[in-house]
C-alpha cells in the first residue's frame, strides 16, 4: 500500500527513540495554492474506526480513511538535499505541486482507480 524506504525507516526510528512517539499519521487535507498538502505527524494510538493502520513492525503508520485513495502506491523516502534533510512524499498520483514544495495537486483519474482498494479495507 505505502513503501517506506531503508533511508526513511532508520529516520524514523530514530525519531520514535529520540521523541518516543509510537506511530506516524499520513494524509491529505485542503490547503495551499495547489489544493492539498500532505500530514506527516506523530501520533500515540492506533487510529479509530475512520483510519486504516498499517503495522511496520516497531512502529505503524494511521491514514485517514478519506485519505488512502491519494496515498495508495506512494513512498516514503527520507533524502538530503544540500543543508537540509526531509521527509519525502514520492507519489505518482501527484499532477503538480506548488513552487514552495508543500502544495500538491492530484490526478484524480488516478486516485479513483484505487477508491475500490480504500473500501476492501475497511
């Protein structure tokens, strides 16, 4: 569903040593100039019943349900890029994204082809 690479397992359990948060939460939600702006945020349970969990072993990543279509097929990587070192969203569904890096678009022929794989998980 999501592939997190090598790079960004290690960041993140780093982060879950250092921080000693249990999960991590992904999603989408409305905003900036392109339309969407991807969630990346430390959580303490597992979700609810409107989030699907997915187990990594020492730690699981919570994705809203309303989410998951967007996110289906995407990797997580953690990259450095000159000075700075971040969280990378690699998403094929992604149509554009805003100059400033955060804003993204979708291709929503894209995201409904997986909106039957978002209902099988629930």
């Amino acid at each position: 569903m999501i592939e997190l690479t090598d790079e960004a397992i290690q960041q993140l359990l780093y982060k879950q040593s250092k921080e000693g948060w249990r999960n991590i939460r992904l999603g989408i939600t409305g905003g900036g100039c392109a339309g969407f702006e991807y969630i990346f945020d430390s959580v303490d349970h597992d979700g609810d019943s409107n989030d699907v969990y997915i187990d990594y072993g020492k730690f699981g990543v919570v994705i809203d349900k309303v989410s998951v279509p967007y996110l289906v097929g995407m990797t997580l990587d953690y990259v450095k890029e000159g000075l700075n070192e971040v969280f990378k969203f690699i998403n094929p569904k992604e149509a554009s994204s805003c100059g400033c890096g955060v804003s993204i678009n979708f291709d929503l022929e894209k995201v409904d082809e997986d909106k039957i794989f978002a209902v099988d998980l629930s």
